[in-house]
C-alpha cells in the first residue's frame, strides 16, 4: 500500500520552527519570571501590642 499523507499536512517539515519558536517563548518567560520585583509592603501601626500570660491550672490526679 501506498501512503495517502497530503504534504500540506504534514508537520514534520516545520519541526524545527515549532521547536525554535517554543525555546523563545520559554526564553521570554523566564526573563520576565527573573526581572519581576514586587514592591516592599509596610504594614501599618498595629497599636500596642500587650503579652496576656495564661496559668494553667494543673487537675490533680
């Protein structure tokens, strides 16, 4: 038997561009992912902050 494959249909001539174009679009995001900064946040005046000391009471057994 004979293939029947359409040439127009066939993907593996543009492999290697496939290949290529999906390293740069990896590439580019791993730059963006590097050069990301965030913004230092400052948390506001939380009042005065009072240490409460709890007892335990131990039950005697």
């Amino acid at each position: 038997m004979e293939v029947k494959k359409n040439p127009q249909a066939d993907l593996e001539q543009h492999k290697s561009t496939f290949t290529q174009i999906g390293l740069v679009v990896v590439l580019g995001f791993m730059l963006v992912a590097f050069n990301w900064t965030t913004k230092e946040r400052s948390v506001g005046d939380l009042g005065v902050v009072v240490a409460i000391d709890l007892e335990e009471e131990m039950i005697a057994t």
